[in-house]
C-alpha cells in the first residue's frame, strides 16, 4: 500500500483534539543534523506497513540508513508471525528505521530487536515516567492496575544483504474499550506523566541512536557495549518458569536462566538440561517458587 501523506485533504487529523497529529518538520529539526544517525524522517497519514515500506525503499536503494517512517494509522501493521498490529489513528507510535551496521558481523545482528527493547524502556522511563519491562525476545511490558500487560512490540527485518528494518509499536493513548486484545495496555494506562506522541518519539530515537551507536562502535559485541547486562536487567522473563512454543510445533518448558552472548533465551529445563532458544514464542508462567 502506498502511504499517503500526513497533509493529504481527505483526512482531519484534528478530528480528536486529544491526540493531536505528530509535528513533522519539528522532529526533523530536533533530530536529523549533521553528525546524527538519523538522516530523514518521514510522517505519513496511513500506510498497511511502514517496515514493508521501508524493506521495500531499501530494496530500491531509495532509502539511506537513518532513515525513520512513521504513520499516523497503520491498517496491516505486523507483529512477530505475522500478527496483526492494529490501533485508532494517532492513539500511539508506529514506525520503523533503516539501519546499516556494516562494522559488526552479521551473526551478531540478531541483537538488534533486544538492543531496540532496551532502548525504548529507556526512553519511556525517562520521557514518560514509565517503568517498562522487557519480555524475551521483543514485547514492551507495562504495568495496569498491578498487572503486567504488553504496550508494544518490535520487529526486526533483513533488507537486502547489507540491512535491516526495525519496526516499534508503542500504544499511547489507548483507553481500556480500544484495546485489540485481552492482556494489551498502553502508555496512558500504565498512568504515564505525558502522552505527547512528539516528546515520547523524540526520546525513542534518541535512546535507540545512543544505543545503537554504543554497540556498532564495540563491534556488535554485546558485553563491551553492556547490552547483554542491561538486557537482562530489565527482561522480565528472566527467573520464570515460562513455556517456548518453537517453530514445528514443538514445546519445551523452563526455567529461564539467562541471555547468552547470542542473544538467545536459555530454558534450564525439568530433565536438568539447558536449552538455549533463538526463535518461538514465550508464554511466562509463573515467577520460581509461585
């Protein structure tokens, strides 16, 4: 689908005063400079996905690293296995970034959607006043009235041999009647200081380019650039009993003990065994000993 611009006439983005639309030129302005890694910014009204609009642009080398699409609404937005990501136009943030780290090996690439978890945690904490946890490999956590509940997600998308799209999902403003799914939250839930969509975007970026730049410039390595400790600090799957369901249909249940160098969750399973897992799709169970 081709996305359309965030001016186009047939839309109002002014229709809901309390989610007003995102300011384009401002963000350009605070964030695309000489010396940044960011190198343009794009705001379109809707798209179906701004990182197959993204995979799609670098594909066609139309599209420089640094490059950040955001979309208003998003009507095909994906998740992990191509789930569906779907919310009200302007009630969060929907948008990728082209990155090109071509000084760190690509077997250490996998790292980026935990290196973009620990980035956006940072930035809402310290943007919004939002404590967010991390849940293995790439959902945000945030706290509703005592319990855990995702507000976001990430996707990480190999484009062409040299690249990658990172696509992030962060509910904002959502109330309790907008949510897609049983079990999601968002920002303004979780009793966040502000819902400004410009200030918490502005924080994202900025934490994912310190980030980013940190562990580029250590080669990819996830110790020299603290990735791997931060990581675990904040990954709330870490010391539960939680079940990985795998590619093929299979399952296997754990502990989970660690985070190893390759960014994969280790499972210390019932038989003794440590099992580390690098794809499939985490369901915690209960914290040790509840």
């Amino acid at each position: 689908m081709t996305p359309r611009d965030a001016s186009d006439a047939n839309d109002n983005p002014w229709s809901d005063l309390d989610r007003p639309p995102l300011n384009a030129v401002a963000l350009r302005k605070a964030l695309v400079r000489d010396g940044s890694l960011w190198s343009g910014i794009e705001v379109v009204a809707r798209t179906g996905s701004t990182n197959s609009d993204l995979v799609a642009r670098a594909a066609a080398g139309t599209a420089a690293e640094g490059t950040v699409l955001v979309a208003e609404e998003q009507n095909a937005g994906r998740g992990r296995l191509d789930r569906q990501w779907t919310a009200p136009a302007r009630s969060g943030l929907f948008f990728s970034v082209l990155l090109k780290p071509a000084q760190v090996p690509v077997e250490r690439w996998g790292w980026l959607p935990l290196l973009t978890g620990v980035a956006v945690a940072t930035a809402l904490s310290r943007a919004a006043g939002v404590d967010t946890a991390l849940k293995w490999p790439n959902d945000l956590l945030v706290t509703v009235d005592g319990a855990e509940r995702k507000a976001g997600g990430i996707l990480a998308e190999r484009a062409g041999t040299d690249a990658v799209v990172v696509g992030i999902g962060i509910n904002v403003s959502l109330r309790e009647d907008e949510l897609p799914v049983p079990g999601a939250g968002s920002l303004a839930l979780a009793g966040a200081a502000t819902t400004d969509r410009d200030t918490v975007l502005r924080a994202v970026l900025r934490s994912l380019s310190q980030w980013y730049e940190r562990w580029r410039d250590a080669g990819g390595d996830p110790v020299a650039s603290g990735l791997q400790e931060t990581y675990a600090a904040g990954c709330a799957t870490l010391g539960r009993v939680v079940r990985a369901e795998l590619p093929g249909g299979r399952s296997i249940s754990g502990e989970a003990v660690a985070v190893d160098g390759d960014g994969r969750l280790v499972l210390a399973t019932e038989e003794g065994v440590q099992e580390p897992v690098g794809a499939g799709d985490i369901v915690h169970l209960r914290a040790v000993g509840g």
